[in-house]
C-alpha cells in the first residue's frame, strides 16, 4: 500500500513539474502515473548499474554526479514513453531531477517510514 501511495505521489510531483517549466510536458495525469511506474523500474535496473559505472567522477564531485544520473533516468523514461512524457532539454530534465530528488526526501520518505 506504501509503494502505491509513493507511486502517486510521485506522479503528482511529476504533474507539478510539467505544470511549472514548459520543457517537461506530460499528456495527463495517467500519463504521470505510467511515467512514475516506469521511472521507479528504470531506477531500480539501470540506475545502480549507472552509479557503479560513474563510481570515479561521482566521488571526485562529492556526490553531486548523482543527479546527472537521475537525470539521465528521467531522459530514459521520457524516451520509452513517447510523446506522453517529453523533455525538451538536459538543463530542464537536471532541474527536474533535483526538484523530485527534493520532495521525494521531504514527502514521500517519511510517509514510508510511517
């Protein structure tokens, strides 16, 4: 039940995002939805195998690499979905990694450890 409420959270943090930039677009909020879910499988197969790839410049950057990784997540995600979930540019899929890295750490985190 925990995991379905992270799951619409998410897309609900998605939804907010493609509402204030208008290079991350969503076609709607089942779009969000798909996007989350497959977000969430993207970063638990090709994310870790990311990070230990870029273990080097990610600990030459104190860490900071890791959002070019969740970026590039996020740029895989919008590929595999298509036209639902586009991304016009790096720039706006970097900002949008720190800003869902941020809200899931505030938001989705403690409601899990409830």
């Amino acid at each position: 039940m925990r995991w379905l409420v992270g799951l619409l959270i998410n897309a609900a943090i998605l939804m907010a995002i493609a509402y204030l930039f208008d290079g991350f677009q969503l076609s709607g909020f089942g779009a969000a939805i798909i996007a989350s879910l497959l977000l969430t499988i993207v970063n638990a197969i090709v994310r870790p195998i990311l990070i230990i790839l870029t273990l080097p410049i990610t600990v030459l950057t104190l860490g900071l690499f890791l959002f070019v990784i969740s970026a590039l997540t996020l740029m895989l995600t919008a590929a595999l979905l298509g036209s639902a979930f586009e991304i016009d540019g790096f720039g706006i899929a970097i900002l949008a990694s720190i800003l869902i890295t941020i809200t899931q750490t505030f938001i989705v985190k403690p409601l899990k450890k409830r």
